[in-house]
C-alpha cells in the first residue's frame, strides 16, 4: 500500500503505516497505523486485503483522501 496504513486505504484514505503494526500475507507486507487499526485488520484479512487493493489506486491518485491522521487508529 506505498508504506500506508492498509487498513485505512481499504476504507477509502490514508493514513501512515507503521512498522510495528504489521503483518505479512502470501509473502505481501501489510503495515497499519497503530493497535487499533490492526485489531481491526485481523478481523477481516482477506476482506480488508481485497478492498484495500481495489481502493489503493484511487486513494494514491487522489490528494483529498491523502491524510497522515489517526482516524484510522480509533
């Protein structure tokens, strides 16, 4: 997800990935942006995985839904 909190781009923005947040699936590095993020992630991993790879090129594209906030750590 270009170093992005996954989670947050399977939902539409970005927000910044952190490495002590992370997970590895099929071998892919998945980085979210804190505890919260990834509590939510491993609830749905393939879900999130499958929504976050059709979102990212939209949300890479588009600088509105570009944001180093926390909202995905809520």
């Amino acid at each position: 997800m270009g170093g992005y909190c996954a989670f947050a781009v399977a939902h539409g923005h970005t927000a910044e990935g952190n490495p002590e947040y992370r997970a590895i699936v099929e071998g892919k590095l998945y980085l979210n942006l804190g505890p919260g993020a990834q509590k939510r992630w491993c609830q749905d991993v393939p879900g999130n995985i499958t929504r976050a790879t059709t979102n990212r090129p939209a949300v890479l594209a588009d600088p509105n839904k570009k944001s180093a906030g926390k909202s995905a750590d809520r």
